[in-house]
C-alpha cells in the first residue's frame, strides 16, 4: 500500500533552472520511495534502508560535484559557505548510516526526516542565493548534467 508522500514539491522550491530543480526532485522521489518503504515494508527495513542511503549517498556525490563546479565556473561569491553547508551534511549523511549500521534501527526514520528538512531548508535558503547568481548564466556548463540515482 503507497503512503501519501513524506514530502511534497512546491514551485516555491523552483531555482529556474530545470537541470537543478529535476537534481533536487530527484531527491524528493529518493525520500518518498524510502518512507513509504519504513512504512509499509518493516520486515526489510535494512534493506530499503540501505537502498535508500545508498541512493542519497550518491546523489550527494554528483549532485553536488555539479553544483560547486558551476558555482566556481560562474565565481559564485558564496561559493565556501555553501560547500561548508555540503560537507556538513555529507558528514550527517554518513554518521546516520554508521549508527544504523551498528544496528541501531531509530536512525532510519531519523534519517528520512533529516533528508527531508535539510532538502527543503537548503532549497529555500542556500540554492535561491545561488539561483539570483546564476540568471546571468541561463546555461550550465556541460559538467552540471543530472546526476544519475
């Protein structure tokens, strides 16, 4: 049974760039695929868990390779803090699998709520500064291709 999703999409998250905004949808579907998991599949919570991190994990790498390069390519003035913000959560990221790894089941909710709130905080603040950056570079380099889930 499909559960509504964890979260939603809203044009308030629009960058207006479409290559980002489908980069961060992208995630959005990671998210949901991975509550609706927690909630209707508990026998095997390891492992949507795992498919899940994994999934994030390199969602991480590529999406946010693209998004620094842009950002240095263009001389993105906040170009430190916002890969401070990256590194930060890749850190979380990574201790979130850890902690379930040491079996420790809490983390896979904490995990799907984490994911969510840093998505669409990160979204709102951090890449609209970068997107009133970007209007004068329409076009991303070719290195900025969606990544791949």
């Amino acid at each position: 049974m499909k559960t509504e999703p964890f979260v939603s999409w809203s044009s308030k998250y629009d960058t207006g760039f479409a290559h980002i905004d489908e980069q961060h949808k992208l995630l959005v579907r990671v998210i949901n695929e991975f509550y609706d998991g927690l909630q209707n599949r508990q026998a095997d919570r390891a492992v949507v868990f795992k498919r899940a991190a994994h999934q994030a994990v390199e969602y991480v790498k590529n999406h946010f390779a693209a998004e620094e390069k842009w950002m240095r390519d263009t001389g993105f003035p906040g170009y430190q803090k916002h890969c401070a913000e990256h590194a930060l959560f890749a850190q979380q990221l990574l201790g979130c699998v850890k902690r379930f790894d040491r079996n420790d089941s809490r983390p896979a909710f904490e995990f799907v709520k984490f994911l969510a709130g840093w998505l669409m905080s990160h979204i709102a603040v951090e890449d609209n500064n970068f997107r009133f950056h970007l209007k004068p570079h329409q076009t991303p380099p070719p290195s900025a291709a969606a990544p791949k889930a």
